[in-house]
C-alpha cells in the first residue's frame, strides 16, 4: 500500500502485469520431508516467494512454567532470512515477525488438537528463503502441511491466500508490485473442508461489494491450494 | 474414499489410495467406532493425522505415516538413561516425556543411593512399558526375559513408523537379516534398534537399516 494511485497494473483486458488474469494464483509447489531431522517439515514456493517450515515435538515444554496442565503449547517462530528480499534485511526478529509469529500461532490453534499433549510443547519455525508478497499466507499454509507430515493431530488443514485491491480492481493473489502499490489487501486463514475462518487480516480499504469479491476469490483459490496440498501430503504428482 | 483393509503393512505404496489427510472425511458413523487418528465432528468421521486408513472390526482408524513414538504398556523399548536419582532412573525412550524406571523395576542387584554405580548416565537398556499416564509420562521396567543393560554392540536408530519394514510380514525380514548377519538384533517399538555381533555383520545390518529409511515415503508434488 504505497499509495502510488496512478501506477497502472491492470490492463483494459483485465490482465496484470504477470500476465495472470484477476482471479488467477501464481505458481504452486509444495514438498514435504526436507528437513530430515524435524519430526516433520515442508518447503513451499509461491511464485517466487519459498518458505521452509520445520516442525520439532511434541516434546517436554521448557521451562516448566510454560506447561500447560490441560493442553501443549504451540511456539510459533516466523523468521525471514537476511537474504530474503531485495535489500538486506537485519537478521532477527522484529515486530513485523513478531506479530506474523502471533497471527499464525492463533490460526493454527484452532486447528491443532492440543488437548491431546498436556505439558508439552510443538515448536513451528517458518523460514522466509526468499520473500515476494504474502509471506504470512505461504508460512501459514506450509506450516500446516509441516504440521500434518509430523503426524500432529489436526481437525483440518489451514490454507491462506489474500487477495486485494490494484487500480480499483479487486484480485487475488497480489505480487510484490501490486502489493507495494496496489490500494487494499485481505489476506485470510481458511479451514477448506468446512469454510471456516481461522485468520484474516485487511490492510487498506475495501468497499462491502469489493470485500465480497475478494472474499469469493480467496475462497476460490482455497480450495485449488488445498488440492495441491492434498497431493503433497498423499504423495500424488503434479502442481 | 477407499478403505484400506490391509492395516498390518501401513508402509507400502500400494495401499496408497486410501491416504488420508487431517480434515478428510470418512463418511457417517452408523454403528462403526472411531480409532486412533479419527474423531467424530458433526456425526461424521473426521480424520485427525495423514495416514493409511483402515477398518477392522467395525474400528475406522487411521495409521499415521510418519509420527513421533508414542509409549503404550507392553512396548519393548530401548532407552538411554539421562539422569538418575537415589532410587529412580531418567530414561530417554524416545517419546515427548523422559520415562522412569523406579530401582524397584530395575535390575535386582541395585540399592538405594547406588543407581549410577549399576547403570550410569548415557548407557543404553532394553526395558519394557510398564504404564503410561494420561499425561504421557510413562514408566519402565526391566523385569522380564531378555529386559537388560546394553554392555556390546551397536544402537540404531531408525523413526519408529519404519520398524514394519525391519520385521517384514511375520518377522520373516528380520530373520533373514539375522542369519544372514549371524547378529543378534533386538528391534523395539520407540524404533531403536540393537544389534550385536563380529564388526563384518553390524555393518551388514547397519547398511540394511540405512537403506529402509532412506526409501522413503513420497511426500512431493
């Protein structure tokens, strides 16, 4: 949302600049079992953002006062690597990731049946490898197939997207420019199978008729990830 | 979604069309029971995990490909004692808890304030599950036949969900490793592996074991 109105992506034929029409989504692949010594873990490309997710547990929380009698504890880490986008980034965490770390960690929640491991502890660490637009959506969804390839007992699988708003034209899946210059942005965290909302987030402004379109798109685009989620996970070829 | 009735060999790919992935839905109740990895949302079987469903005895329950070990009594298990205190042993089993193993459970010659003098810190033993808590703490015992320290050999470590594969159908694998090795091989259930015997045949079973887990599930798109 930099505010640059009148840079045009959009051409009168409704296609972007990526040649994508309005409701199209980049390019997906998704691979589980990258890193052989997490109990579970997923590598992710989204366009040309690529994520690794490791998942560690359950395991005994430490330290003891972060145990929780009745149900474990999901410690989620979202960290994007120096290397990841086109200016160095300062290695650590921020507030940015702070807050990314603490909106996954919610949505995952709701889907993970902590209830099942008292007093331990599911650590999640999303690594952003190289970062373009809507790294929370792709650290989020590969976090739940990381979740899933560790054998952790899940009601559903998450799936996020975000569609939003370039020259008044609603879309989904915003890259880097049209994130960066576009008007709004609605990334949501959505159960495929039932249609819930586990996550949504809105940066900018939509009206009632634009949120609805873009609502519609991520619910579209959700169920097209979650095919190529379910072929990862069952080991099914293709993208 | 097909069902799988094959539960005894989860790890092959042929039963591959009955994988199923959490949020999966496996049809109505009617007068089936729910198993490990299923749950009931709604009045429907839901399943929980990504595994291989099967159904016996009227059980829906799904197998999961890859997970960590989880205790269960009677496991045979092969832990490493972590820490001990005058009368109690902390036994790394594997699990998300450390299990213990009382002195009373341990082997008979040990007496109170002289654990470590018996079985020290980082040795290996071959215990059984004696129970496990609701909270998944777990204790061991090594009361029984075979139940014992780890003096020689070797311990494997393989994930605990590719043991099957060692054992092969009515453990003829594992005995075809085992003369053809000339070791003595212990497989436990926490996916530890002991073998013992001359150098030429641990390595022999050693290069058997590393290639079993390598050949590994497909999980790419």
């Amino acid at each position: 949302m930099g505010g640059y109105g009148d840079v045009r992506m959009i051409d009168d034929n409704g296609m972007r600049m990526d040649g994508r029409g309005p409701g199209d989504l980049r390019e997906i692949f998704i691979e589980t079992g990258v890193v052989p010594v997490a109990d579970g873990s997923c590598r992710m490309i989204w366009g040309t953002n690529e994520a690794i997710v490791s998942i560690y547990g359950p395991m005994e929380a430490h330290p003891r006062k972060i145990q929780r009698q009745d149900s474990a504890v999901l410690a989620v880490e979202y960290n994007m690597a120096p290397f990841s986008t086109t200016d160095r980034m300062r290695p650590g965490f921020n507030r940015r990731s702070k807050e990314i770390s603490k909106v996954t960690k919610d949505a995952l929640e709701s889907v993970v049946l902590l209830e099942l491991y008292p007093r331990s502890k599911i650590q999640v660490n999303i690594e952003i490898i190289s970062a373009e637009a809507g790294t929370r959506c792709v650290g989020l969804t590969a976090a739940s197939v990381a979740l899933a390839d560790a054998g952790i007992p899940m009601t559903d699988l998450v799936v996020s997207v975000a569609s939003g708003k370039i020259n008044d034209i609603v879309v989904c899946d915003l890259n880097k420019e049209e994130d960066n210059y576009g008007e709004a942005d609605l990334p949501m965290g959505i159960l495929p199978n039932t249609g819930e909302l586990v996550f949504l987030q809105m940066d900018g402004d939509l009206s009632q008729e634009e949120f609805k379109q873009a609502w519609d798109y991520n619910m579209n685009a959700a169920s097209k990830v979650h095919e190529i989620m379910k072929k990862a996970l069952t080991g099914g070829d293709g993208e | 979604m097909s069902m799988s009735k094959s539960a005894d060999a989860p790890h092959r790919l042929e039963t591959k069309l009955g994988i199923v992935i959490p949020g999966d839905d496996l049809g109505e109740i009617n007068d089936k029971l729910a198993g490990h990895g299923v749950l009931e949302i709604n009045g429907r079987f839901t399943a929980v995990k990504r595994g291989i469903l099967s159904e016996k005895e009227k059980v829906v329950s799904v197998e999961p490909i890859h997970s960590k070990y989880t205790p269960r009594p009677s496991d045979l298990v092969i832990g490493y004692i972590e820490g001990c205190t005058n009368n109690i042993w902390f036994v790394d089993i594997g699990a998300p808890f450390n299990a213990i193993l009382p002195m009373s459970l341990g082997p008979s010659k040990a007496e109170f304030g002289g654990a470590r003098s018996v079985i020290d810190i980082g040795e290996a033993i071959i215990c059984r599950v004696q129970e496990v808590e609701e909270t998944h703490s777990s204790v061991v015992s090594m009361k029984g036949m075979g139940l014992r320290k780890i003096n020689s050999g070797i311990v494997e470590q393989l994930p605990p969900h590719l043991i099957g594969r060692i054992i092969g159908k009515g453990g003829k694998s594992l005995s075809k490793l085992k003369s053809n090795s000339e070791c003595r091989i212990v497989v436990a259930d926490n996916g530890r592996i002991w073998v013992d015997g001359d150098i030429s045949g641990i390595s022999k079973v050693r290069y058997t074991i590393s290639n079993l887990a390598n050949e590994n599930f497909g999980g790419e798109n």
